[in-house]
C-alpha cells in the first residue's frame, strides 16, 4: 500500500491548480492580442512558418514601395514629354505662319518673340524635378539642371546619359528614367549644307543651295555602300563658261575621303535642278572648283532648331533670291527637324507606356501574393474568438471546481476524528 503524505497532496493539488492557471492565462492572453501563437512554445511548427510568411510581406511591402515610386517617376516624365509634344506643335504651327510671304518684318518680329518665350518653356519643362528635388533627365547628375545656357546664350545639355532602374520584384527592373540628351539633342536633322569652300579652302563659296530634298532614300543609302551615311562633298567643275558638272562627290568623313559616284561627272545648268544621290538640288551662283558639303545624318537638339528659327527671322534679309532662299530652306528644315523632334518624343511616350504596364501588372501581382500571404498567416496566427472565449469559460470553471476541490481536501484531518 502506498502511503501519500499530506506534502504530496498539498504539492500535487498546487502544481494542477498552476497548470490550469496558466491555461487560463494563455487563453486570456490570445483573445487580448488576437493571435493563438505569441510565442514559440505555443506552436512551435506555426511559429517557424508565421516568421516565414512575416519575411514574405515585407518583401512585397518593400517591393510595392518601389513599383509606386516607379509608376510616380514614370507619370511625370510622361506628362513633363506630352507637354513638350503641345510646345514643340506650337512651334511648328509658328513656323509654318512665319514661312507665308506676306509676313511683314514686324510680323516675323512678333513670331520670333513668342517663339523665344516657347523656348524658355521648352527649357523649363526639360529641367523637371521630382518630389526629391532632383532633375528627371539629367541622367545620373540629378542635383545638376539638365540644361542650362551657354556664353552665348544657346541651350546645352549638362546631365550624362545614365539611365537609373529600380527593382519592382525578385528579377523584374524597370527604368524610371531617360536622359534628356537621348530624348531633346540626338535628334535627326534635315538634310542640309553645313558648309562651303570657294576651291582654296580659306572662304565660303560665292554660290548658294536651293530646293534641296530628298527624293529617293535608298538611292541615298546604296550610294554609301556598307557604310552609314555621312557627310557628302560635292566639287564643282566649270567645263565651259556658263556650263558646269558635279565632278565629284565624296564621303567626306573618311580618311581620305571616298568618291562615290562611279557613273562619272554629272552636268547641270545653274538655276536648274539637278539629282545627286537620290537628292534634288539647285546650284545658284556657282563658280569653278567651289565645293559644298551636306550633311546626311547628322543631329540637331530642339533647342538649336528653334535658337536659329529664331536668329533666321531676325538675321536672314528677304527680297533677293539668295535671302529668299535662305529663308525657305530655313522654313523648311525647321519644319523638318521639328516633325523629328515631336516623333522622338512620340516613341519614348510609346516607350513609357510599356514600362507603365508593366509595373501596373507587377503591382496587381504583389498585391495578390501579399494578400494570399496574409491569409495564410492569419490561418495560422489568428484566434478564433468563439472559441477561445468558450474555452476561457471552461477553464474559469474547471480552476473554480480545482480550487473549491483542493480547499475541501486541504481541510481533511485525522484531528478531525479525535
């Protein structure tokens, strides 16, 4: 028979009062917090996956931090490129007033002028900042205008053509940036004469260019072969007096430079047109051994159309035909290079909506991982209430009927029986 001292009874009947106690507490303790894991001991399974799934959301939460800036970045670049597009169509519309001949001087003075203020606002929306203070197209030089004017009063690019990403999601990077030198000054500009020689390479020639257009682009591409198109020269001959030949005609930005019409000297009157390389031109003027170069392929910035738009209206002399034609091939390569501009600027809207989607489906994919996230938390880590409180009314009762079974035993006593 075993003996149970009255220490036993006292011990065993305090430690299953403490158990339930602590049961009670427990419970008591997940209805206050919400959660049925506070601490590991709890569930020690749920608790390793509830700190998984913790890691989880503030991965998507960092994540959607960065797709909202990259979808703010990526706003106000495009509406800062769509109010370009309005300035640059104002221009052009100024342009093609200012090519009407019967402007007068005034007139052409009063286009000039808002043509100047339309720059300045052009200048202003290229110098865009962020909520951070920083320029949007200044590359990786964000503290630094994008442009800003020279000694002699033009508009040059001042940032680099650093291009900044951000990541939106594990492997998915979004550019949330684009230098103004890609979208503003790498601009194609119209074919045109960029220079002049009058065969002894110390002064301009005394002739000029008219009426120069492209008429046949692949015929412009085949005659540079293999190689981009550059600049082309073209030397004048006088075979007779009064009767002249485009002797040759160059590549001019190769050393030496490569003659490439192999057909041989092609004639011309002076004051008619003639076609060259798939180009139709008409040579004014012209004296022997004078040579022209045109330029292909080169760029002009929005900046410089419209800073000589501007110094052509004001400059350019009107009322003979060497300063009436200066001023329609002004005209016309303005518009031209306008027509660039705007269609540069069109292609990085198109590029921008592109990033736009894909962050917009980025930001829907998150927002379904985070709340898929958080409902298997909750499965794990949430208290059911209904439960739990009946649960706490079990266990007040079950400590209640311990204590008032523990007193009763407690009072027990053979001094009792004497």
């Amino acid at each position: 028979m075993m003996r149970i001292s009255s220490q036993q009874i006292f011990s065993g009947g305090i430690n299953r009062l403490q158990d339930i106690n602590s049961n009670l507490v427990d419970t008591q303790q997940q209805i206050s917090t919400g959660k049925k894991v506070n601490k590991p001991s709890d569930d020690p399974v749920a608790a390793a996956r509830i700190l998984k799934l913790d890691q989880e959301l503030r991965r998507v939460d960092t994540y959607q931090r960065n797709a909202n800036l990259a979808d703010n970045r990526l706003k106000q670049e495009e509406s800062a490129l769509a109010s370009s597009v309005d300035i640059i169509q104002r221009v052009r519309e100024l342009t093609v007033q200012a090519g009407s001949g019967s402007l007068s001087a005034n007139d052409r003075q009063s286009i000039s002028a808002e043509l100047k203020e339309r720059l300045g606002q052009l200048a202003n929306i290229a110098n865009t900042r962020d909520a951070s203070g920083e320029y949007i197209f200044s590359g990786f030089q964000g503290q630094t205008p994008a442009f800003a004017k020279d000694g002699a009063g033009d508009w040059q690019y001042q940032g680099d053509e650093g291009q900044r990403v951000l990541e939106i999601d594990d492997g998915v990077t979004v550019p949330i940036s684009d230098h103004g030198k890609g979208i503003f000054v790498n601009v194609p500009k119209a074919v045109s004469v960029v220079d002049s020689d009058d065969g002894t390479g110390t002064a301009p020639a005394n002739g000029y260019v008219s009426d120069l257009e492209v008429v046949a682009p692949k015929s412009l591409r085949d005659a540079f072969g293999s190689r981009a198109p550059s600049d082309l020269r073209l030397t004048i001959n006088e075979v007779t007096p009064g009767s002249y030949e485009i002797e040759n005609v160059y590549d001019d930005r190769t050393t030496p430079p490569t003659v490439i019409n192999t057909a041989g000297p092609i004639p011309f009157v002076e004051g008619e047109e003639v076609q060259v390389a798939g180009m139709n031109m008409t040579f004014n003027d012209v004296s022997d051994n004078e040579e022209y170069t045109i330029g292909i392929n080169d760029k002009q910035s929005v900046f410089g159309t419209i800073e000589n738009l501007v110094d052509g209206l004001e400059g350019i002399a009107k009322g003979t035909p060497e300063g009436d034609a200066q001023y329609n091939t002004l005209i016309a390569d303005s518009l031209t290079n306008l027509d660039n501009a705007q269609e540069k600027i069109i292609l990085k809207q198109t590029e921008l909506g592109g990033r736009l989607n894909a962050v917009e489906s980025t930001t829907a994919f998150l927002e379904d991982s985070g709340l898929y996230t958080k409902e298997i938390r909750s499965q794990l880590q949430d208290v059911d209430y209904a439960e739990a409180i009946s649960n706490l009314s079990f266990q007040s009762f079950v400590l209640q009927a311990a204590q008032q079974s523990f007193a009763k035993v407690s009072q027990m006593s053979l001094f009792d029986r004497l």
